[in-house]
C-alpha cells in the first residue's frame, strides 16, 4: 500500500507490483526531520535537485 500511494503521490502510473515472485528495488529516503528535504511541495523535484544519496538514503533493496 505505501509503494502504491507514493507512486500515486508521485504521478507515476507504471510502477508494477510489489508481490510475492517479482523482483523490486527500494530505496528509502529519510524525509521526516531532515531539514535540507522540507518543506516538500513537490517530492520528485525535491529529491532530484536537493537529496544526496549520501546523507539522506537510509536503506537501497536491489532485485529483493
């Protein structure tokens, strides 16, 4: 359910499924209390132009 409104919430229509026998890659951003990604308005461009990999990405799931 989080993949399915996070894609709603970011406009995109052809994200798959998250199911049992698919292979899926994840990448979780830590948004809340990160003053560099807030405020938000648009989250796509927001993590574009402003998130570092480095210092906001807290988990990467390949092919899981």
């Amino acid at each position: 359910m989080a993949i399915q409104v996070g894609a709603k919430m970011l406009r995109v229509d052809d994200l798959g499924a998250v199911d049992p026998g698919h292979l899926v890659d994840i990448t979780v951003v830590q948004v809340a209390g990160n003053h560099f990604l807030t405020p938000m308005y648009d989250p796509l461009e927001t993590l574009v132009y402003v998130g570092s990999g480095g210092r906001d990405v807290r988990l990467t799931i390949v092919d899981g």
